[in-house]
C-alpha cells in the first residue's frame, strides 16, 4: 500500500488567547509568549491563527505575517447577561 504524499494545504492551527478571567494575567501572558515562539518558526508550511480580543490583538500585531494571523470573534455579553 502506498503512503500519501505530501497534503495539498498547509496545517492550520488556531491558539485561543482569549483570557478566561480578567484575573488571568499570568496566564494570557504565557499564552502570549507561547504566540511568539510559535510566530517565529520558518522550518514548515503551517498556517497559525491567534484567537483574540481587540485588545490581545494590538498585542500581537508585531508578530504577523503571510502565515502568522488574528481571529477577532464578535463580541457577545456573557451567557448569564443575555
């Protein structure tokens, strides 16, 4: 049997930096260095997509490029406003 070749498009992988609790610095700071490190790699094709907010997103500006983007979702009131 022979093994597939190469996928036609790149691996897409998404990171949710969204913070949990305005509490979480600690946390969305690491996410943040996480987002860095994985912003500097160049050995693959892969394709990275920070999740974000307004805010997480001036962030990362410095971190974009062709394979490197943010998803800003709508904003929506929490669940228990609604």
């Amino acid at each position: 049997m022979a093994r597939p070749g190469p996928s036609p498009r790149p691996l897409r992988i998404c990171l949710d930096l969204r913070p949990c609790e305005p509490a979480d610095a600690g946390a969305s700071q690491y996410g943040f260095g996480v987002a860095d490190g994985i912003a500097h790699l160049n050995d693959g094709d892969e394709q990275y997509f920070f999740l974000t907010t307004s805010t997480g997103a001036e962030m990362v500006r410095h971190l974009l490029s062709d394979r490197v983007r943010v998803l800003i979702p709508p904003e929506r009131p929490p669940l228990w406003k609604q």
